[in-house]
C-alpha cells in the first residue's frame, strides 16, 4: 500500500504528462508503467551485477551487449538502461528511449506470454520535454518516495483509482499483506503449479512466488527454477487469467521482475466455454469479481453442473474445483453473500458442494473496510481441497476485526488492531483451537453441526453472544440525582453573577 506522499508525487508526474499532450488517461497510465518497468528492469541488473561481483560468477543479465532495432541501427545494450539515459538531454533521451529502449523492451521473453501481451503496445510520449519531465519525476518517486516498488500493482492501482473505475465491475486489488496471509494458507511448494484464473495485476501470483523464494529457495533444485520461470520446456508453474489488456501487460510486468520470465498469462475469460483447463493446478489463489453475471449460453456445462447460476462469484468458485488437481487446494475471497444467502438456491447448492463432496477446511471473515477507498463490501476467505469425495471435518471459524490497517478511506497503518498474526499462528496450530469457546474470535466447527444449519456459513450461527446483566438505579434515585446536579448549576451561576455584581460595582 502507498502512502500520502508517494500518491501526491504520482499526481505530479500525471500532471505533467496531461501538460504535455497526453489527454487520454488509461493512455498516460501505460505510458508510466512502461517507463516504471524500464527503472525496474535496471535495478535487476544491478542486482545481477553485484551478484556476480560477490560470488565470483557470471549471472543471467537482462541487457544484450548490443540491440540492432527495427531499422537495422545497433546501439550499445548498456545505452538502453535507465541509469544511462535519464540523464541524457532531453533529445538524446528520446531518441534512445523511442528508438531503442521500448522497442527492445518489447522483445523480452521471446515469444513469451509478456512478447504477446506487448505486441500492441506503442510508445506514446510525444515530445522529448514530456518523457524528461516524467522520468526525472519517476527517477525521485522511486529515489525518495518508495522504499521497495518491486510490485507496480499498487502504483498501477492507484492510477486506476484516478479513473473512478476501480471495482465498477466487482474487481478491485486485494492488499499485499491479506495476500500473503492466503499464501500462508495454502503453502505453494516448489514445482507446484499455481493459478490465479481472476488474475488482475499478478499480485497473487507475485505474493506465491516471493513466498518460494523466502521458504525454499535454498532448497530448489534446478528443475524446481526451471518451473519457477517456466524455462527449459518445464511447465510453468505461475498461470493467470485476465480480460484487459492493458492489466496483462502489467502481470507479464511484474512477473518477469520476480524471475517468472516465461509465466502463462492470457486473455481469457476464465469462466466462459473459451476456457477448458481441468484438473491441472496445485493451487489457486483469488479474488474473482463479485458482481454481475453472464450470459447462460457461454457458460460451461461442467460449471453448470456445480453449481447452477449465472453469478460469477459462484461460478468463479465451482470453476477453481473444475481446475484444481484432486488434492489441490484453493484460497479465494468471495463476498460475504456467498455465505448464506438464501434468496437463490444456487448460493446453498455450492455451499453443500464444498462441505460434503470437497473438503472445506476454513472460513475466515474480514472487516468491510479492507478493501477500501474501492468498495467497502464485506468479504470473507474460504480455504478448500477438492477432494470431490468429501473429506470436511472441522471446519476452522476466525471472525477477523482488524488487518493492520484503519479501516476508512485512509487505510493508514494501525498495529494495535492487526490479527493477522493471530491468525497465521493458530492457523498452524490448528489443534489447540478445539479448546477455544465459541465466545473467542476463533474455534472449530463440526461438519455436522454445519449441516443442521442448512449449511449457512454464517460467524454468528456458530459463535456465542454473552450478555452482561447491567443493575441501574431506582428512577427516583435518578431523578433526585438530576434535582441535586440542577441545584448545584443554580447556586453556581447565582455565586457568579454576585462576583459579577460586586466588580462592576467596584
């Protein structure tokens, strides 16, 4: 999440680009995430260069020692970095970075799934003022405003959010640190293969693949890297789903900044008949759309057969069952509607799918504010293993009230109310939860007890409310109580106005 400061130098940058000719703004948000990518692109290879400063050997670099362009021109590969142009003059600048830079960016991967996604694009930035302007303002946004953008989804998002499009659609950026407390659920191993079928700006994806590299880096073996950046023919182990354009480039972005070079990410809407992926992921991580549905005609029979609506957040649902392994497992955000809506008989028919034919394992229900200024909608995460033969015992409840961070508009940061921990904890140590009273934030639910229910998923069907019998006074002591403080007030003011009295007098 970025702060104040960091958002009020991206309005600087933005400004500048609308003052020098760029009206059109999704226009001015592709054209700073392609310069951003360029900073990011440098800082890899000096990250590559120190490394093999440090360890004595060659390490893979992302700059060629030469780049011919299009028309046939060679130019040093070093010429294309960022740390060598931004202080150019304006001129050579953009020559280097019109004629160069981009269009060499635009190779990278090799026919890969960012090769693709890049095939569109254009260099935009019409005058050599212009691109100074924003690249000495991205050059200090990354200097002094940022400590670690090694994820452009949040400064994409923030874009975004100047459109007032964000989550018109049910679609909006889950915060890094819930992320990552999903990543922790589900545990993504080395050589598993793991999708995000909703996959917005990759930042699931991301979070699992930071998560290898602190967990198992060190134990990965050449064929666990081969999967990771989906090189040597492996199969690559980050696949993700997403219908604009502009936010795929963005995934293929961020991914190739994390080391997935060669990621399967696609145009495609994920619960149409256009997707046909069955049993092939180990995990999946999401936050599908909650709002809206589709057409009944382009939905999958196999999705229909799950659960039958026409509501994408239950259709997104039945499709995560569709794709997984058996064995595989699932965290996903769905709005708290999917919980125990009745209205439909589509919303208890998945509920019932997920308890007696997969394996639902826990709820955890989360503030509506997390997702603000885009929506304050109240959500919860299900943790499930398709098993497709049943398998739900216990399932674990934890009523979050707090993620670290306030929970208006603002979202600044608020340590005193942060659960997270507490969650992560117990959730691996889930035994000790069977001794929790169901008066605490957290405990377990047996799977029967879930079917007498009618398979609600409700906190409040499950926790107990305690009351606490409060004994007030008789109302004539109140009201002799009121008499006395009334009296008290007159003589106050009658000693005041005698005070006033004697000075005049005076």
């Amino acid at each position: 999440m970025i702060t104040g400061a960091t958002k009020n130098k991206v309005d600087d940058i933005w400004q500048k680009m609308w003052e020098g000719g760029i009206t059109n703004p999704l226009e001015v948000i592709s054209q700073l995430t392609y310069l951003m990518f360029m900073h990011q692109l440098d800082e890899r290879e000096f990250e590559a260069e120190s490394l093999e400063t440090v360890l004595g050997t060659e390490q893979k670099h992302i700059f060629p020692k030469s780049y011919t362009n299009a028309a046939g021109i060679e130019m040093p590969g070093d010429e294309l970095r960022w740390s060598r142009f931004k202080d150019k003059p304006a001129e050579t600048m953009y020559h280097t970075v019109s004629e160069f830079a981009f269009p060499f960016i635009k190779t990278l991967g090799d026919g890969s799934a960012f090769t693709r996604s890049m095939e569109s694009a254009t260099f935009g930035i019409p005058t050599p003022k212009t691109l100074q302007r924003a690249v000495d303002g991205i050059d200090a946004l990354f200097e002094n405003y940022v400590d670690d953008i090694s994820d452009l989804g949040d400064l994409y998002e923030y874009m975004l959010s100047k459109l007032n499009t964000a989550g018109t659609n049910g679609q909006f950026r889950t915060p890094k640190h819930v992320r990552d407390m999903m990543v922790r659920f589900i545990d993504p191993k080395p050589g598993q293969l793991i999708c995000d079928p909703a996959m917005g700006t990759a930042g699931f994806l991301i979070s699992a693949a930071e998560h290898l590299r602190v967990r198992h880096e060190s134990d990965m073996t050449q064929a666990d890297w081969d999967c990771y950046a989906g090189a040597n023919g492996a199969a690559p182990q980050f696949t993700g789903f997403e219908i604009d354009q502009t936010m795929l480039r963005i995934s293929a972005m961020n991914l190739m900044l994390h080391g997935a070079d060669m990621p399967d990410v696609r145009y495609l809407d994920s619960i149409s008949k256009n997707n046909t992926v069955r049993s092939k992921f180990d995990c999946i991580l999401a936050n599908p759309p909650f709002t809206g549905s589709v057409d009944a005609e382009d939905i999958d029979n196999s999705l229909k057969a799950i659960v039958d609506s026409k509501q994408t957040e239950l259709l997104f649902v039945a499709l995560f069952l569709r794709m997984l392994k058996m064995g595989g497992r699932c965290a996903c955000i769905v709005p708290n509607g999917v919980l125990f809506r009745t209205n439909s008989k589509a919303y208890r028919q998945l509920r019932q799918e997920l308890v007696d034919n997969q394996k639902l394992e826990a709820i955890v229900y989360m503030p509506s504010g997390v997702f603000k200024p885009y929506s304050g909608v109240s959500t919860a995460i299900l943790v499930f293993t398709r098993t497709d033969a049943g398998g739900t015992d216990d399932v674990w409840l934890y009523n979050m009230e707090g993620d670290g961070f306030t929970l208006d508009d603002k979202r600044d940061p608020d340590e005193k109310h942060d659960d997270i921990p507490d969650i992560l904890a117990r959730w691996e140590n889930l035994e000790a939860e069977s001794e929790r009273a169901r008066t605490d934030k957290s405990f377990l639910v047996p799977r029967q007890e879930i079917v007498d229910n009618d398979y609600d998923f409700s906190f409040n069907k499950y926790t107990e409310t305690v009351y606490e019998r409060v004994e007030y006074p008789p109302t004539e002591e109140i009201l002799a109580d009121l008499e006395a403080i009334n009296q008290r007030i007159a003589n106050g003011l009658e000693e005041l106005k005698a005070m006033l009295g004697d000075g005049h007098d005076a």
